[in-house]
C-alpha cells in the first residue's frame, strides 16, 4: 500500500510517497494554481497507485507543526530547532527533549523569503545557480533590508546609480536572510547547537554558507528530505492513520466579484501608436527612459514631433548596458543616424545622461507631464504604474502641482 502526503504551501506543492521502504517526492510551483498542479503531479506514474492521502498547510487537515514532528521521529539524533526556510516566510521551531516547544515567525512586512530573493534576481536577469555562484564574490553593503519594499527600491536606485555590483547585492540579500533565521534562533533559551534546515530554500548554497558563517559554532543540518519535509511528515501521519483514500482540501475563502472592465470600455480612449515616420535627413533626437525594471528609447523628428524608431528593453540592474542596447537597436532599426540632442528619464537618467553625454536630464514627472499633455492638452490627472512604484500625478495647465 502506497501512502501520500500533501503539503501545499504560499508558493509550491509539495508530494512525497512513501510504499514499503520506498519513497517519492516532487516539489512543483503553483503559481496560485494549487490545486490544479497537484491535480497533474498526482497523475504521473510514481503517484498513480496512491491509496491512501493526507494533506498539510494552505487548505490541509493536518497541522504543518503535527507533520514536522512526525518527520523528526524518523531522523537520527537530537536538534534544537528546526529553521523553515520557505518561498514566503522563514520560521523556527524551538525544541524541548525532541518535541516542538514553539513557534516564532517575523512580522509579514519585515519577514525575508526566498520568492523576495528571486524576484530580485529575476529584475536582475538572473537564473538561481548564477545568482547563488555570483553571491560569493560579492560584499556586504548598506541595503534597506528590513521592509521588503524599500529594500527593492535601495538594490534598484544602488544598481542604477553604480553604487553596489550585482555580486554585492546579491551577497548582501543572503547575508540579510540569514540575519533574519539567526534573529528568530537568538530568540530561544540557549544557544543552539544543532539546527535543521528545511525547505526549499535549503538548496542555496549561499544562504547555507552565510548562516555557518555567522554561528560557527551551530551545526546546519540539510537532509535529503529537507525541501520536502513537510509533505514526508504528512505521509508519515497518513500511514500511522489511513483514512482518506483521495486527498481531501479545506473550502477556500469565497471572494467577491466586480463588474468586468469591459463593461466599462466607452469610457476609456487608447491612444494608439501612430505609424512610425520614416527618418528625416536632418539631426534626430534620441530620448531615454532609464528605468528600474525596463530601459525604453525613441528617436523623434524635431520637425514633426513623430516617432522615428523605438525600442523596449529590460534593465536587468545594469541602466547603461540597457541605454547601450536601445542605441544598437535603434541604428539595427534606422541606421547609424546623426544626433541633434538627447534627453534621459527614468530612476537612472543621472547615469544613462552621463554615459550618453548630455545635460538634459528630467525626473520622471515632468516628462509623463510633458507626454500627456502633449496628446491631451486638457488632462489633469497621471496614474503611472511602474517596475518600481505606481504614482499619481495633478496636473493644473499641463504643469504638474502635487
């Protein structure tokens, strides 16, 4: 008889079976699609025959902290905690004589999570193993990395402005999340000597290297059953107390509805992009957007005010290698064109203006300003939803006034 345990977390499903003295296991994204994932890792060969089911976590009947215990029954020697190092929160279970005695958690603003971690990396254009291989080659550096918010707006305006490298911020994000297990850990009794690691977050090398760097004197304990210990524990429990032959979900919270948008679609004007204009002989003029996520450019006749050329690109936490590659997709597109002015925007306009050699720089109010009213002299009102931040923009005679 097969027995399955089900752990559905803030971002993964997790699924380990256990038949015999075999087991299984498979830690799969959901993507806010739980339920549908688990439906297709249920249906591979490995879990085709389970008889027996039990389900931990977001919509489970069983307590992750029951699962976990269960778990540690079955590993050898003795642990003083057990750190939970998952994609939306980091935990720790302080334990007494093998059992869990408590439960601490950070705050939801000022909790570090491995999905913050890789949100930052993917901005950056990175995959997990470079991002992991490159952080040790970095340093640590000053990171507002107590609010997640701001900490993304310090490692944008820091990249954009050439004051951290990649490796730096990369380094310095691994150093903060292991100050962040360490601050719970502090937060015990006595001083640690043996913590399990669990999670997915256990497969950062650089996390592990940064916590063993901190405490040298803690053992940091990674099993292979570490990424999905939950769901081992669940299977566990299902086994010790079959009793559901199908996986069995608590009802999710109903959520209202609103009218769809477009019943709404008379009261909105797209202005579409009008054809572009072939390049006049004379000087054109090049305008960039040094932004925090993308790097945006237009070549614009000066005569006509029409768009030439454009291009959209991602920054990836490197403005002028963004600014360089609008250049070459501007002249791929027109051809290696002469240059009357150039203006730069955007949260690197400071260094995409120094790189492109111009004094015409403009923060980015004044230039949605200049945009929008340029198309409606009579709007008043901007919302900008941006990489970085969303603004709202007054307006009073096209000059913006709060």
């Amino acid at each position: 008889m097969s027995y399955v345990g089900i752990n559905v977390g803030a971002l993964t499903v997790k699924v380990a079976t256990i038949r015999g003295n075999a087991r299984n296991a498979a830690v799969i994204p959901h993507q806010g699609r739980p339920l549908e994932i688990l439906h297709e890792v249920l249906a591979r060969p490995e879990f085709a025959d389970a008889e027996c089911f039990g389900v931990s976590g977001q919509l489970g009947h069983v307590p992750e902290v029951a699962a976990i215990q269960r778990a540690l029954r079955e590993v050898e020697g003795t642990f003083d905690a057990v750190a939970s190092l998952g994609g939306e929160s980091f935990l720790v279970y302080l334990l007494v004589d093998g059992k869990l005695a408590n439960v601490l958690s950070h705050n939801k603003c000022a909790a570090g999570s491995g999905e913050f971690f890789v949100q930052q990396i993917g901005r950056m254009g990175l995959g997990m193993e470079e991002a992991v291989r490159r952080s040790f080659d970095g340093k640590v550096v000053p990171l507002a990395s107590r609010c997640s918010v701001h900490c993304k707006s310090d490692i944008t305006h820091k990249l954009n402005r050439n004051e951290a490298t990649p490796e730096d911020i990369l380094h310095t994000l691994h150093d903060s999340m292991a100050n962040k297990v360490i601050a719970l850990l502090e937060k015990g009794v006595r001083a640690p000597k043996r913590v399990l690691l669990i999670g997915g977050v256990t497969h950062n090398d650089a996390m592990l290297a940064a916590l063993r760097n901190k405490l040298p004197d803690t053992d940091f304990v990674v099993l292979p059953e570490s990424p999905w210990f939950e769901a081992w524990g669940t299977a566990l429990l299902t086994r010790d107390d079959p009793h559901h032959r199908s996986p069995t979900f608590a009802a999710p919270p109903e959520l209202g509805h609103l009218p769809p948008l477009h019943a709404y679609g008379e009261r909105v004007q797209v202005i579409d992009s009008p054809p572009l204009q072939a390049p006049p002989d004379g000087p054109l003029v090049l305008g960039v957007d040094a932004g925090s996520t993308t790097t945006k450019a237009i070549l614009l006749d000066p005569s006509t005010h029409k768009v030439v050329a454009s291009h959209y690109g991602r920054t990836k936490g490197n403005p002028v290698a963004a600014t360089r590659e609008c250049v070459h997709a501007l002249i791929d597109a027109v051809g290696n064109r002469p240059i009357g002015l150039i203006g730069t925007t955007g949260s690197a306009r400071e260094l995409a203006g120094a790189y492109l050699g111009t004094e015409h720089v403009y923060n980015e109010i004044s230039a949605h300003a200049a945009g929008a009213t340029h198309f409606d002299p009579t709007v008043d009102t901007i919302f900008e939803i941006g990489g970085q931040d969303s603004k709202y923009i007054y307006l009073r005679n096209g000059v913006p006034i709060d």
